[in-house]
C-alpha cells in the first residue's frame, strides 16, 4: 500500500501543476485580460502585480454568465458527476460506491473548475483537486486490481494528495481527507499511513514547479498602540474575545450551509431548465454581487492576504458585508450545477468575519481585545473546522498556510466549540456519516467482528426435535412430513442412520414442478449435499454456508459425532442474535442469549 500510495501521490501532483498551471492561465487571460480585474497578489504571485477593479460593468455580468453556461454544458456531455464541490462526491465514492469513481471524472473536473473559476465563479481549487486526486487514485487502484478495501484507501491517498499539493499543506490535506469523511469525531485512521505519504509525494511535486512558499504572510511588526505581536495568543484575557467569537462561528456556519442547502433544493433543482442554463443564472448571480463587491469572485485569496495584513482597502464594515456577499456568490455558484470548492470560501468567509469581529471589539477594547490579524487566522481555522467538521485538519491546515502555530490555543478554543454547537447535519458535506458503524465501507466489518464473536450453541434450537427423512422415503410420504413440519431444511440419513444429505423445500418445489413420479422418487434421489453445523462454529461461517449452497436452515450436529443431529438453526435465528448483541453493545450491557 505504501509503495501504491507514493505512485499515486506522484501522478497526482503532476496532475495538480496542469490543472493549477491551466487555471491560472484562464484567469489571467479572462479576469485579467479581459474583463480588467485583477485581485491583490497573492504571496505566492508577482508581488509587483498592481491591483485594479473591472473596466466594464457589463463584462462583470457576461463573463461569469458565459462560463457558468460553458461548464454547465461540459457537465452535462461528458460527466454530470463533476458538477458541485467535489468534496461531496469524494465522501460518496468512499462510503457508498467502493472506491469507484469514474476514470473521466479527474480531467472533465478539472476542466469544469477551471472554467467556473477562471470566468470569476466564487469557488475554489481544492476541492476540485481532492476530486481529481480521489479519482486517479480510484483509476490506478483499478488498473492494479486491489481489492476494495485497498481502491478506498488509494482514493484518499489522491484526495489527500491532491489537496496537500494544490494548497501546500501536505499534513494538512491528509488530515483532512481522512477526517471529513464523518460527522463526528471518527476519523479513518487506517488509511492514514498512505495518505500522509501520498501528499509528501504529491507536495513534493508540486512545489518543485510553483514553490514551496506559504499560502499567506503574516505581518511580524508589534502593534503601534498595544505593543502585541499581530499574530500570537498573549494570555488568558484574551480568551473571552475568542470565545464570543466562537459562537458567532456557529452562527454564521449554520446560516451558510442553509442558503447553500436552500439554493440547491428550493432554487435550482426547481427549475424546469436544461442543465447549462443553471450554471449560466448562477454567474449571472454572482455578477451581480460583484458590480458592488467584486472581492467575492474566484478563490479571494489576495483578499484574505489583505485582510490578514489589515489593508485599509478592507475596514471591518466592507468585511461585514463580504461575509454575505461570499454566503451569496458561493451558494449561487455551486448550487446552480457550477464546478469548484467549497474550501476557500469557507476561509474567506472565516477571514473575513474574523476581520469584522476583530475590528469591533478593537473599537469598544482597545487594550484587551486581540489584533485583528489574530482574529482573521483564527476565523479561517475555526469556521472551516465547523462546516466541515474537521476541527484537526483546519488546525494543522492554517498553520501550515501561514507557517506559524503561535495562534493554536485561541483556534483549538474556537474550532472544537464551533464544531461542539452546531449538529452533525449542519455541514457543507451532506455525504458525511455519524462513525465507521455507519458507513457501508465498514458495515461488513463490523458485522463480521460481532458474528465471529457468536457461537452456534448460543443460537440453535434444540426443541423440537427436528424431522429426520431417510433416505428411502418416498415422495408423497415425504411432501406429508413436509406439511406438518416448519421446517426449510430436512436432513436425510441412510439405512445406518448416517447423515447423507439433506432436502430444502427449494427442492421438493423443483420435483413438483416436473411431471412427478409418485412413489418412484425417493428422499435419496432429491437430497443435496450434508452441510452441517456444529456446535462450535461461529455465526458468520454458518451465514457464508448458508449463502454459499442457498439454504436458510442447516442442522446442527455434536462436536464428537457428525452423524448426531441435536437441532437445526436458521437464519432469521442468527439475524435476531445479531440484533441484540449490536443492541447490547451500544447499550454497554451484556449479550443476551438466544431461548
């Protein structure tokens, strides 16, 4: 699997430099060439690259309409699967689909995404690259022809790739590839050996094309009234500032993943439209948001820079209505059938109302509140921790971002009390599961572990007596004994009575359907093999025979003598078992046993 995952971790990142090169190539043609618009740099852009607002208002409305109509019909000709976040489809794949994610998804994705993103669609690139990931490793994981299980594990190893290279976070991406697939604290440990070196593998790629500089810099100079670093935790008075700000976390969470979730279901799945006008009203949306704010297109990351750096292109007021304008913009992107992410909303989002927060109690404490930039990285981990549910990954993720952990104890305090208030529903992933015992990637585990543990003895009935045929027993007498008894299975012994078969009522309805021959046919002549039971064996070996030669009862014999029939057991029975054990374990009590 090791050896796997790194193969893996290695295409991925070379499929993570063409679609990041490709992306930025649309943008600088459409956004910046076209249309007139270009955002503050990035760290990782020409630090020299002025900023500059849309020349024509009309361009802000048509280009976005346009891509939103072009992807909505590569979508719809070639995958319909690469419409939406992509984290979503990841989730699915691993619970629900064995690992099997379409070999066209990875480029018809990429392509999607880079023509919603690159046309000024509000989404990200992270998303779309865990999907491209997930599906080269679904693809290779196939090509290999490993077993299920393994195509899972190499899924997120891609995924995981796939979002440590693109966003230079390799620890990061893999925590989150194994955490986002549940809804509570359960996370898929199992697989996260080969995630983590699929993303060095995948990051190491990456970064030796576009470097391995931190998303985002942090400003270093104290502040001038205060005297505080603008990016540290400087003691327990300012814990209260947090914890406040936790709660508006939770808040502003919950109303985002509902105007997402209302757009997507009340809105346009509502609409009697072809599947490439959707998309094409949902740019149009987002257009119309950007004629006043044109801050929400595309991923925003020159403004959170901004925003961390507290430019005064952004006072707290313009970052209080950016908050829903980016709500808004992305819910109209991704709801209408657009392709991209929901991660680097999510940080603008969290970024930009930490900026607002900040910026208020900077205002009404100026000498206790912490500054503001604080407030902007914490905002970023803590909101994307609640919408995600991912507190681990978001912690480790901007960190790794920024390159600092000196704002840890303030995220850990926001992160786990925005992800403690909020339900498991209210996420942005609606594929999340609550834990492992609930995913069908596990369900056969699971089910193995408790049956395995379960003896026949503990199940089998050994009143009343079964009925015994011999095997010179003639059809009518037999299809006598067959009506008075409740039997499914008969067992058949010879003159001896030695067990030599046995009679289902599968195959007394094979004989009536023939012509019959009466007394000519014998219990010998229609009887199938002697598939017994002891009292040893475990519940799941007697479920796998059963399954195997398509009985629903089997006798049960004595350890010591094959030939002594002391019951029968059928499936139902070791159902009914199952049931109250699993009962009894959620229930920490003891297993009842089967009368």
């Amino acid at each position: 699997m090791l050896a796997w995952s790194a193969v893996t971790g290695a295409v991925v990142g070379m499929a993570g430099v063409v679609f990041v090169w490709g992306l930025e190539s649309v943008q600088h043609e459409v956004l910046h060439e076209v249309m007139g618009y270009r955002p503050p740099p990035e760290p990782t852009d020409d630090p020299q690259a002025p900023f500059r607002l849309p020349r024509q208002w009309w361009l802000v409305l048509l280009i976005p309409t346009l891509g939103g109509l072009a992807c909505g019909a590569v979508v719809e000709t070639l995958a319909p699967e690469a419409k939406g976040h992509g984290t979503d489809a990841v989730i699915r794949a691993f619970h629900g689909l064995r690992g099997v994610i379409p070999a066209n998804i990875p480029w018809v994705k990429g392509l999607a995404s880079i023509i919603t993103i690159g046309t000024g669609g509000s989404a990200g690139r992270e998303g779309p690259a865990m999907q491209i990931g997930a599906g080269i490793g679904s693809y290779l994981a196939r090509r290999w022809k490993l077993s299920d299980w393994e195509r899972r594990i190499l899924l997120l190893a891609g995924a995981g790739a796939g979002l440590g290279a693109v966003f230079r976070a390799p620890l990061g991406g893999a925590m989150f590839a194994v955490e986002v697939l549940y809804s509570t604290a359960a996370m898929e440990f199992a697989a996260l050996g080969p995630v983590c070196l699929a993303a060095v593998v995948g990051y190491t790629v990456f970064v030796s094309v576009f470097g391995g500089r931190p998303m985002f810099d942090l400003p270093t100079a104290p502040d001038p009234e205060t005297g505080l670093l603008p990016c540290a935790f400087n003691g327990a008075h300012e814990l209260p500032f947090y914890l406040a700000f936790g709660f508006l976390c939770a808040g502003v969470a919950w109303l985002y993943v509902r105007v997402f979730d209302a757009f997507r279901e009340r809105l346009f799945a509502r609409l009697k439209l072809p599947l490439p006008l959707k998309p094409a009203i949902g740019g149009l949306g987002v257009g119309l948001i950007a004629l006043a704010y044109p801050q929400v297109m595309a991923g925003g990351y020159g403004w959170v820079q901004q925003a961390i750096l507290q430019s005064p292109d952004l006072p707290w007021k313009t970052m209080a209505i950016l908050v829903l304008c980016k709500i808004l913009a992305t819910s109209l992107t991704i709801s209408s059938g657009g392709s991209g992410g929901m991660f680097a909303p999510s940080l603008f989002i969290g970024a930009m109302l930490g900026g607002s927060f900040g910026g208020i109690c900077r205002l009404w404490f100026p000498h206790l509140a912490p500054p503001v930039s604080a407030f902007v990285l914490v905002g970023m981990g803590g909101f994307l921790a609640g919408v995600f549910k991912t507190p681990l990954a978001a912690l480790i993720m901007v960190a790794e971002l920024t390159g600092s952990h000196d704002l840890l104890v303030p995220m850990m305090l926001v992160s786990f009390l925005h992800v403690a208030l909020l339900p498991g529903r209210v996420s942005l992933c609606r594929e999340q599961v609550p834990s492992l015992a609930d995913s069908p990637a596990h369900i056969g585990d699971f089910v193995m572990d408790v049956l395995e543990q379960m003896r026949v003895q503990d199940v089998y009935h050994p009143q009343p007596r079964p009925t015994i045929i011999a095997e010179t027993c003639k059809l009518p007498h037999l299809l006598r004994l067959a009506a008075d008894s409740s039997q499914y299975v008969f067992p058949v012994v010879d003159r001896e009575n030695r067990l030599s078969g046995v009679i289902s009522l599968n195959d007394l309805r094979t004989v009536l359907a023939g012509e019959g021959a009466g007394d000519l046919v014998l219990a010998l002549d229609i009887a199938g093999p002697a598939v017994t039971l002891r009292l040893g064996d475990d519940l799941h070996t007697a479920l796998r025979l059963m399954a195997r030669h398509r009985l629903d009862e089997l006798p049960v014999v004595a350890d010591d003598d094959p030939n002594r029939i002391l019951g029968t057991v059928r499936r139902e029975t070791i159902l009914a078992a199952y049931d109250r054990r699993v009962a009894a374990l959620r229930a920490g009590g003891e297993t009842p046993r089967s009368d």
